[in-house]
C-alpha cells in the first residue's frame, strides 16, 4: 500500500510517500510560501535529482494537485498514477480529550477539530485545508489524522488538572494536553528495541528538543507525565516561547505595558525564548557558538536552557522512581553534542555517564551515547514523525475495511 503523510501549515506543506509493503519513502518534499505568486515546491524522489518549482499557488488544493503532479511526473515521478495512493495520514497538533488515538477522517471528526481551533490557532486550521484540499484532489481515498496529544491522554487526572476551580475545567476543558506526542511515542518504541528490552519494563525520559521543545516521562510504553500544557507554551525554554513563568507576570506586563491578550500572546511565543535573552537568534547554533566566543548574552541564554532541561528531566525521574533510559531527539538533541553533554555532566547523581567521544559522532540512526558504566541508558534517536503516522494511516485504514 502506498501512502502520502502531509504536514500542513499555514502557509507550507509537507509530504512524503511511503512505500509501506516495506516503509520506505518514494519521495519528500516542501511547499512553501502559499498563497503567494512565487510559491516554491522542492520535490525530492529517492534515487533522483531534487527538483524546485515557482509558481504562483494560491492556497492549499493547489498546492496539493502540484505536488501530485510531481509525483506522476514521467521525468521525476515515483508514481504510474495519482490512483496508486491508497490513503492519506495528516498531523493535527491538537485533539482535545476526545482523541486517544489516530483517527478516520469523518464530517464529525473535523467538527472536532474545528471546535479545537482556540487550543491551536496556529495549526489546526491549516490541517483542516490539508484534509480538504486531499479530499478535493483525491476524492474517495480515505484520509486519517495522528493528533499530537493523543499519547497524552493516557496521563492521570492528578497530572493534567491544574490546581484552578475546577469549572474551568468542566466548561471549558482547561487541562494539561501536552504535544510532539508522535514523537515521543516513536522515539520510546525505538529505545526498547534498539536495547532489546520490553518497553513495558522500561522508565524514559524522551526530550523532544527542537525550535519548540518538551519532554515526556515515558512509564511502561505510555506517558505518564509532559511538559507542554494547554497548549504549546508551558515548560521548557524554546527558541522564541517562555516556557513556563510566573502566571501574574503576564497580567503584571499586560498592565504595565498596557498589552492586549493578543500581544502579550505574541510575546510569549514569538519574542521570548532563546531569542529574548540572547538578543539576537533563537537558532541554537547561533546561541552555541556565542557561548563558545564568550558572549555574555548568549551564554546566559544557553546556561538558562540547559538548567531549565536538566531540572525537568529530575522532576521525571522522581515522578517516575526512577530513569532507564534517556533520549535526545529533534533539531537540537538530535544535533547538539554540546547540549547533551552539559546536562549529563549534571546528572550524576541519577548515575549518568556520557562517553564523550561517542557523542560527538552524527550517524543519523539510533545509538548509545553514554559508558558501559552509565546506570542510566543514554540515547540519540532521530525522530520520524512522519512514519508513525504513515503507520497509524495503515492499521486504521485496515481496520475500517
């Protein structure tokens, strides 16, 4: 069965086929810039040359029929025809309680979604013309959605209430629902079997440290405990977002500077951060090599970063009794030795021991990055998001024939 797993933004999409007789991916590319006469897709097919085009794609339908143009292209196709895609898996950052798991796309499904919009007014709308612009150009394929917060919802009602009156929470649903569920869910599953050990007898720590960023307590295969909340901001230090804060501080600001919810809204997540304290990038790397030049901004920033990381990953330690395993996955924890390093330097009391040389090599597949010795197993998994969807997409799709 050959699927397409499509990653909408507002005003990007990505994609990729896969093969799933044996997972492999046929072909990957971007669209970015809809809605814009200028709009470039990168098509790249496996075993041939990336290609790009400009052109003018006005919104979301577009620029899914460009791309499976592409995709049948004779010159740079992987396709004989648009009817060899049997489904279509789509990411959904958020899925309230009413979603544990990935999803048959119906009328009520996306009814949920929309109804979602205020939790992730950056990301589920634009699924939504992802769903219809495949259910316009491939009408009759059945489309599912993987939804961030479903691995999330098998948290206890102790951890994903917040202690405020509880009729926030019957009428509106305010509660903790966590994110990169997908990833945390693929990254812990690689671990057991990259160390040959049940997951169900496993205590992990997933780090999820990108441009956005969280960490999971991952007990017995399911999550027991995560950093984001309601939505996206809460928890770790970020690129461009606080992470978590004092909660007066935001009305404290918002009377001071005399800010609308909207911009203080935009001050949280866009200009805090990274960004904020360093003053100039929100890009890690950038942040890294200031430290290492001894810039004093940026090396506050990346002291506060990694002191904020550490902490959580103790606090997932005591919520569990405990650590197996540790992972470091996306942008940065996949990337970043330096990160890596300066936190397991201060987790010895957990019994972490990082073998410096092993972390320092970039393999791009799972390894161990701590010593023989280490009491705690020390992971770098890259993250592949898009495949647990495309097998999410498989099994549902299976399951409703």
């Amino acid at each position: 069965m050959k699927l397409l797993v499509i990653n909408a933004g507002s005003s990007s999409l990505k994609y990729q086929l896969y093969d799933m007789t044996d997972e492999s991916v046929l072909a990957k590319g971007l669209v970015e810039r809809i809605g814009m006469d200028s709009s470039i897709l990168t098509h790249k097919p496996t075993g041939k040359e990336e290609v790009t085009e400009v052109s003018e794609i006005l919104e979301h339908t577009t620029a899914i029929r460009k791309v499976l143009e592409k995709l049948t292209d004779k010159e740079h196709g992987v396709l004989a025809s648009v009817n060899e895609i049997q489904a279509v898996g789509h990411r959904v950052v958020h899925g309230g309680e009413a979603f544990k798991g990935s999803a048959l796309v119906t009328p009520e499904v996306k009814a949920e979604i929309r109804r979602l919009f205020d939790l992730a007014p950056l990301h589920n709308p634009p699924a939504i013309m992802g769903i219809n612009a495949s259910e316009a150009n491939m009408p009759g394929v059945p489309n599912v959605v993987a939804f961030d917060t479903a691995f999330h919802q098998t948290m206890d009602e102790k951890v994903y209430l917040y202690p405020i009156p509880r009729v926030l929470y019957k009428k509106h649903r305010v509660r903790r629902y966590g994110a990169h569920g997908t990833s945390h869910q693929y990254v812990s599953r690689v671990a057991a079997e990259y160390l040959n050990r049940p997951i169900e007898d496993l205590k992990i720590i997933t780090c999820h440290i990108g441009n956005g960023a969280s960490l999971t307590a991952v007990k017995g295969g399911v999550s027991v405990d995560t950093s984001m909340g309601l939505t996206p901001l809460e928890g770790l230090m970020m690129g461009t977002r606080s992470g978590d804060l004092d909660p007066t501080v935001v009305t404290f600001v918002m009377n001071k500077e005399e800010l609308s919810i909207s911009e203080v809204n935009s001050m949280l997540n866009k200009h805090s951060g990274l960004l904020a304290i360093s003053g100039s990038s929100s890009d890690m790397r950038d942040i890294t090599d200031g430290w290492e030049a001894g810039k004093p901004n940026e090396t506050l920033a990346f002291e506060m970063y990694e002191y904020r990381l550490r902490k959580y990953i103790g606090s997932y330690a005591a919520a569990m009794n405990g650590v197996d395993v540790i992972v470091f996955t996306a942008g940065v924890g996949e990337n970043s030795a330096i990160v890596r390093e300066k936190t397991c330097e201060n987790l010895s009391y957990l019994g972490v021991e990082l073998d410096k040389e092993l972390n320092k090599i970039r393999s791009g597949e799972p390894r161990r990055i701590s010593t023989p010795n280490s009491k705690v197993e020390v992971l770098v998994i890259p993250t592949n998001e898009e495949l647990m969807i495309a097998r999410d997409t498989l099994h549902i799709v299976q399951e409703s024939k």
